[in-house]
C-alpha cells in the first residue's frame, strides 16, 4: 500500500499517469486517440489528488458506545438569528452532514441557495430560522430504538394556524452504528407521508424540514408520527438490535406554523410547550397573596392543565413570561387584579369572567380568570376547566385519547387495533410492538387473576432454535414463548398468560418482541438474496382479555397517587366530605411553584379540579387527606415519621445541600441541552440549577428495608465485590441440593412472613410502650426529591409527602417529576428522585392494606379477598393448615362412630 502511495506522488508531481499501450489502428478506428490519453491522464491526477487527500487524514477511532466528555451543544431560542455554516455544496444539510429530506435539499433552513459571493466565502452567514410548534412530552420520551419505531404526537392548531404554509422539521441526533445507507428517518402527518430523509447524524444534531402539502392540516388535533428503520453497520445479531437509537431534540422539532394569534377558551390547546415539551404556566403576583386567593390560583392552574391536556404543566409564580411558548396566568377578584399591566381592555367586570388576551410584543398569551367576588372567581375557574375542544382529524383525535393509555375497567376484550397498533411484516431481527393501557387507580394488582394475550400472525421458516416471542409489562418480564417449528407457522391464536400482579394503576406499557435470528445473520451479508424477506407477520387481530379487577385502594402505594389522585379523590370519597388540604408550611414562591405543579399534574391524572384547602401547619385538625410540599427544614420530625422517614437519616444526607443557593444558570431551571444529555437520553427538564456552595453527600444509613430501582444503575465492578469462601459455597450448595427438596417454597416463605409479622407486632408494641421506634425508611443519598406516603386505614387519614433540601432544589425536582417518563415510575411506599438525571428508586411497604372504594357486593369482596390473601401468603398457608386441621377432626370424629371396636 505504501508503495502504491509513493508511486501516485511521484505521478501527480510528474503531472502524468501511465496508459496503456494503443495500437495505431485502434487510434485510426476511434479518432480521437490523444484526445482519449489526455482525458485518462486528467481522471488519473484527479484520482491520485484525491488518494493523497485521504491518506493524510488520520482515520478517527469509532466507538458503538455513544459516550465519552460531556459536549456542549447551544441551541439558540426559537425565533432568533443563528450562525449557519459556512457555503457548502449543493446537496448538504444544514450541518454538512448528507442530504436533507425531500423538498429541502441543498438549501438553508429558509431555503435559500448558498452564497455566491467569492469575497464572502469564508464568512460566517446569517440566517433567520422560523419558530416550530414543537412536539409535547410523552411516557415514551423522544427517542426512536431498535430496528423499527416510531413516535405519535397530537398537535393541536387554529383555524388561522393550520390555513397557512407550514412544514415538518425534526431535529435528531442518532447513534453512530447506525447505517445511514440502510437507515431512514420518515415524518407523517395524519397518516399522509410527508417526506424521509437517511439517518446520519453520529457526531451533531441534523435539522431536516419537510413540506407539508397544503390542505393537510386541519383545525383541532393532528396527528404527527415520526417513523425510523434502522440497521447496524457491522453487526447482524439481535443483540446489536439494541445499539440502534435516534433522539429527537425536542427543542427544536415541531410544526413550522405561525403564532396562534386567535386564541379563545376552545382552542387552549393550541398553547405551546417549551423546549422540553412542557407548558410553562406563569401565575402573575404583585404582591403576597393570601391563602384564599392561593388557592383560587392553584385551582385556576389545574383548569388550565385539563383543557391544555398536556401531561407536563410547569409553573412559576412571578413576573410575565416572554416569547411563544406557554401562558401568562391572572387569578383574582376585579379588585385583586386592579392596576395589572394589559387588563384595561377587559371592561367592567360584572359576573364571572375568562378572558384570553393575545400576545402583545414578545410577551405570551394571557388568560384573565376573574369576577367581582371570590365565588365568582370559583365559578369563572368551573368554566375554565369545562371549555375546551376535542374536534380535530379522525387521526389526530383518536392520538390525543390514547395518548394518555387506553382507559380499561375489567371484563373487556380490546383487539391491538382498538390500542393504535397496525398490522405489518417485519424482516429485521428484533420486532417490537407496544401499547398502552390504563388501569383504575383503585385497581388491586395480585395474583388472583391473569390477562390474556391473544397471538395473531406468523414467522418464516429458517429461525434459529433460540427465536421466541417476548413480552414485557411495564419494563418487568411478563411471559417468553420460544417458536419452535423451523419450517415456520401462521397462529391466529396463540394465547399467552400474563399475571396481573405486573400490572400497576393508571399507565402501562406493554411491549411485544419477536426475536427473529437466523443462519444468514452469522455472516452478516447484506446484499444476500434472503437478506431482505420478511420473519414475521405480525397482525392487528390480536387480543387481550382482561378479567375482572379487584377494586379497592392498596395503602401506601404512590401508584393509585399518580394513577387517580388518590387519596385526594376516589370513588369512595363524598362530594359533601372533607376538603383536601395543601400544606405549605413556607408559602414562598418556589415553594408554591413546586405545589402549584404537582397539583396541576394530579388533576390531569384524576381528570377533575381538586378543591384544594391552603394550610400552613400539617398538625392542624380537621380536614382531609394532606398533600404536604415543604422544604425539609420546614418540616417537624412527626411530620416525617408519618411516611415512614428517619429525621436522622434525613439530616445526615442533605446536611450540606440544604447551606446551598440555587442561581440561574444559562438555561435556568428548564434544563440544559448537551450531546451528551441527548445520547443519554435523559429528560430536558432533569438538570439541578447551580450552587453556589459546594455538594456535599453523607453516607445514608444503612437498613435493611426492600427497595426497588424502576431506572438501571451501573453494574458493581466485578474485581471490587468480595469472594465467597469455600465454607459459604459448600453452605449454599448443600441448602439448594437439601433444603427445598424437602420443604416445598411455599412453606418457606410462609415461614419467613410469620417472622416477619411477629417482628412488626414486636416492634409496634415497643412504640406504643415508649420504646425505639421501628426501622425506617431507607433514603438514597443522591436524591434531590422524597416523595413518601403514610399508611391509613381511611383515605381522608392518608397522608403524601413531597420535600427537598431547599425550595430551589424542590421546585426544580418537582418539575423534573412530572415528566411523564419520571411520573410513571411512581410505585411503593416512598420514592426518591435524582433530578439530576431523573433516575427514580423506589421502596415497597413492609405491610399493605387494603381500603374499600366500591359498595360492598358479593362478586368484588371475592376478588378482593382472593387479592389480599395472595399479598399475605403466610395468612393463606395459615389458614389452609387451619382448614385441613378441621377437616381431619371432623374426619377423624365422624369414622370414630362406624364399624366395630377390636376388643
């Protein structure tokens, strides 16, 4: 190869190439002989300058990982000139990085050619880039994984928005195993394809726009799908399936539409999220407000979020936001907002009134709820909360409803076509179809029944023994059925079992994989005949059964509070009852931010406004369940030892976070954009603000309570985790060959839950006789966030705690808890959230209890029973030797009296 190399040098500084030898007849019979030799000679220079070119450019190290420093990537906002690349070559994205998708090829992100301008070449150009309606967040994130995928938005527009021009644009960044020549990012929009473009962007975030036809748009929802099919440059296994990705930059993707300028109460939502998908919500304050008035506020705000339908409210007390996205928020008695900046048009004020002002300047929309008394302010939220229009494309609205999980009650039969899910061929090696259901909050998850999956489709022959089909709930394995036949097999119903202790009240996902490996994929050979045939034929008539559920409400679980609201509303809660109380031991603004929030996404899971009681001081009588938000050094010590949490504990890991003072940093608290984050796939909003001080973490102490990560940690080093000794291994060998061959499992465990209930009892009759309280909690030091739930046998008593180590810190956690990726990992006694990065860890109740929520009848009773006996196995073995015991007296009685004695 070298010595190729050298001889090119020595031809291109000669400035000829060797050519073959042509006899003069061939000359005579062409004509055009040194013609031909000096266009030969030309493509040889052009050939060996270009050989040169490439060999002095040092090949770069290419890593499948994703990873490595952290990388900076400053997006500028929406609206605002940017610096564009310099002029480049007809062809080339915006970023250099290949073609554009269809329609905007070669052009700028206006469409403009590149400049011509020889004296400006080498400067940088500047161009202005439209603002995008971008995409609202999801359960499912942004990110497009495996071999095929795709992501919906409902898009909801007016009238004026969806007249004019508009295009598609998608912003991503992908993986750099992925095959740009085999790989194909597509968008759509109800249903109608709008354009594609190769997936090619390992190293930058590419801008593509797609033009959509005019006519295609239409007032109300529309639906906006996103598909990718992806593969592997080097590797044809089904576990290289997994290195495939494409993220969506969600701050600068979206709908290139102009500015909803007729906004009224039926088309709110048409509001705008931020960049990171969520509604900023600002709550305009002049001055401190009292409690009555706080809570006509945070009610206004939860209205705001139901006729928004967004699953991401984040809001703010303070000064009016600026720019398109989000809303500015007024709430008070005509005397309460005299003297607000923009109101004057509003008139005198007679009755109840919402009013939505336009954008003036680069100031956001305002919706205006007020009247002359506070009643009136309560009745002008009421019809807040009720306006709204659900009208759209047969598409789009279809999308808004699933979009939340199709709502399931017990005893129905749902065919995948009913959940959004489409019949289609796949000849990849990894298939992966998934769905959404939604489950009551006062749903009871046991064993006491199962769902069926109904399997309709068929697979190729030629797979490999290993292929099966594999279904997860909720991330959990479900069920694995191998495919056993090699010459292939079309089922129509081939029913699967899924417990239904994997299921979980309000959102679950449940994910189908086909795993579909074959000989060929060995070699890897791409171009093979077979290399494109389908494996498997996945149908929409497949089905699930879902049997009736036990309907009462588990205590504590934080599933049925972010499924329902519960226990703040349930359907065993009077309208006449209690109000709920919202205690803010410090009203401050981050504070009130933070409850304010966690309200509004509570009310969009219950889908109703929560009457909201404002109250200072959790040890007030009175009242119902309580939703406290506090930082921690507001909160009492019987305040934590309600939710189970050690004071101790607490003091000893947020010691040094609760000195520190957040200040803003460039993106504030809506999170940071970096390569890094998006190759990470974490979600916008999960950044902590600066400190001022630095962090500094204790060690938490150690105990020995159950807890459960619903996000995946680092695996421990293999070389740091201690050796078992030969004594330990020949122990546990010889219990696994002896012990459970003799003793079946159940029993054992019935063993170890009597223990462990004779423990409990001890340790409640220490507490209640002045002893040590029982164990607590345990905490996870790197959390910014606890979210805990007290045990009651009632729901008014029940009890949900939300603090942080400081107000900064909690207002940006809780804002990074509502993600609805975040918000759907809920479960348990407690949870602890690092807002870092969003990863949750949660921890289950060492008991659980069960609290009525239907009238009591024969049929749910049963099921309820048969649900709490399966939480209590050593209850059930208990009362099976109990049962047996009675029927072998009875027995033994009964034959006593037959037959003759031996005397």
């Amino acid at each position: 190869m070298l010595r190729r190399l050298a001889a090119l040098r020595r031809f291109v500084v000669r400035g000829t190439v060797p050519v073959p030898a042509v006899s003069g007849l061939a000359r005579d019979r062409t004509g055009a002989g040194s013609a031909g030799q000096e266009r030969r000679a030309s493509c040889g220079r052009t050939v060996a300058a270009l050989v040169l070119c490439l060999s002095a450019t040092p090949t770069l190290a290419q890593s499948f990982l994703g990873t490595g420093p952290t990388e900076r990537l400053t997006l500028p906002p929406a609206g605002e000139p940017f610096r564009a690349a310099p002029p480049r070559p007809q062809g080339q994205g915006p970023l250099g990085q290949g073609p554009q998708g269809q329609g905007t090829q070669g052009q700028g992100p206006q469409g403009q050619p590149p400049e011509a301008n020889p004296a400006r070449r080498g400067m940088a150009v500047v161009a202005a880039v439209e603002a995008a309606r971008r995409f609202p967040a999801g359960a499912r994130g942004y990110r497009l994984a495996g071999e095929e995928d795709a992501l919906q938005f409902p898009v909801y527009l007016t009238e004026a928005q969806a007249r004019g021009s508009a295009k598609l644009r998608v912003s991503y960044l992908s993986a750099i195993s992925v095959a740009p020549e085999s790989s194909e990012l597509s968008g759509s929009v109800n249903g109608t394809k709008v354009g594609w473009t190769r997936i090619q962007a390992p190293g930058a975030v590419k801008v593509v726009e797609f033009p959509i036809p005019e006519g295609l748009l239409r007032p109300g929802y529309n639906a906006v799908a996103l598909a990718a099919s992806q593969r592997h440059r080097v590797d044809c296994s089904t576990e290289a399936t997994y290195e495939l990705w494409t993220q969506i930059d969600p701050s600068r993707s979206g709908l290139v539409v102009g500015q909803a300028a007729d906004l009224d109460l039926k088309t709110l939502a048409a509001l705008e999220p931020d960049e990171s998908g969520a509604l900023p919500i600002g709550v305009l304050l002049t001055e401190r407000p009292s409690p009555e008035r706080l809570e006509r506020m945070i009610g206004a705000v939860q209205a705001v979020a139901l006729v928004g339908r967004l699953a991401r409210p984040a809001v703010s007390f303070g000064q009016a936001l600026s720019g398109r996205a989000g809303l500015n928020l007024v709430v008070g008695t005509a005397a309460e907002i005299r003297g607000t900046e923009g109101l004057e048009e509003l008139g005198p004020i007679t009755g109840p009134r919402v009013a939505v002002l336009a954008p003036r300047g680069s100031r956001a929309p305002t919706v205006v709820v007020t009247g002359p008394s506070a009643a009136d302010v309560r009745q002008a939220i009421a019809t807040l909360a009720a306006s709204g229009d659900g009208s759209g494309t047969p598409a789009g609205t279809r999308l808004a409803e699933l979009s939340r999980g199709y709502p399931v009650q017990g005893g129905e039969s749902l065919t995948l076509e009913q959940l959004g899910v489409a019949s289609r061929e796949f000849n990849g090696r990894l298939l992966r179809v998934g769905f959404a259901v939604r489950f009551p909050a006062d749903f009871v998850p046991a064993d006491y029944g199962k769902v069926i999956l109904h399997l309709a489709g068929g697979y190729a022959a030629g797979l490999e023994p290993s292929a099966r089909i594999v279904v997860d709930i909720n991330g959990r394995n479900a069920a694995s059925v191998p495919l056993p036949y090699s010459r292939g097999e079309v089922f129509t119903d081939s029913a699967i079992p899924l417990p239904l202790s994997l299921w979980r009240p309000g959102l679950n996902r449940v994910e189908i994989s086909a795993q579909l490996p074959t000989a060929a994929d060995r070699t890897c050979d791409t171009l093979a005949p077979g290399a494109k045939r389908a494996r498997f034929l996945f149908l929409d008539r497949t089905r699930i059964d879902v049997p009736a559920l036990a309907r009462a409400v588990r205590s504590p679980d934080l599933a049925a509070v972010k499924a329902g609201a519960v226990p703040f509303l349930a359907p065993g809660l009077s309208p006449a009852g209690p109000r709920p109380r919202l205690v803010l031991p410090t009203p401050d603004r981050d504070s009130a931010s933070a409850a304010a929030t966690l309200a509004a996404r509570l009310a969009i899971a219950a889908g109703r406004v929560i009457d909201f009681e404002i109250g200072s001081d959790e040890r007030e009588a009175g009242g119902g369940a309580h939703l406290i938000v506090a930082p921690v050094r507001a909160l009492t010590p019987a305040a934590l030892e309600a939710v189970g949490l050690d004071p101790a504990q607490i003091r000893g890991i947020w010691e040094g976070r609760a000195e520190t003072v957040a200040t803003p940093g460039p993106f504030g608290a809506e999170g940071v954009v970096t390569l890094d984050r998006l190759r990470r796939n974490l979600p916008m909003r999960c950044a902590l603000p600066a400190l001022t001080t630095p962090l500094r973490t204790a060690a938490a102490v150690p105990a020995q309570a159950p807890v459960q990560a619903t996000t995946p940690a680092p695996a421990p080093d293999p070389a740091e985790a201690p050796a078992d000794s030969e004594a330990d291994l020949f122990a546990r060998w010889d219990e696994s060959a002896r012990g459970f061959g003799v003793v079946p499992a159940v029993l054992a465990n019935a063993w170890t839950g009597l223990i462990q209930r004779a423990a409990e009892t001890r340790d409640l009759a220490l507490r209640l006789a002045g002893g040590p309280a029982p164990e607590a909690v345990p905490l996870n030091p790197r959390a910014s966030v606890i979210i805990a739930q007290g045990a009651g046998g009632r729901l008014a008593d029940g009890t949900v705690l939300v603090t942080a180590p400081n107000a900064s810190m909690l207002k940006a956690s809780v804002s990074c808890l509502v993600d609805p990726v975040v918000w759907t990992g809920l479960v348990g006694q407690a949870a602890f959230l690092d807002a870092s990065d969003g990863s949750l860890s949660t921890v289950q109740p060492k008991r659980i209890g069960l609290i009525e929520t239907q009238s009591r009848g024969l049929a749910n009773l049963r099921l309820v029973s048969a649900a709490w006996l399966s939480l209590n196995p050593g209850a059930y073995v208990a009362m099976t030797l109990v049962m047996a015991l009675c029927l072998g007296l009875a027995t033994t009685s009964l034959v006593r009296q037959l037959g003759r004695r031996n005397r």
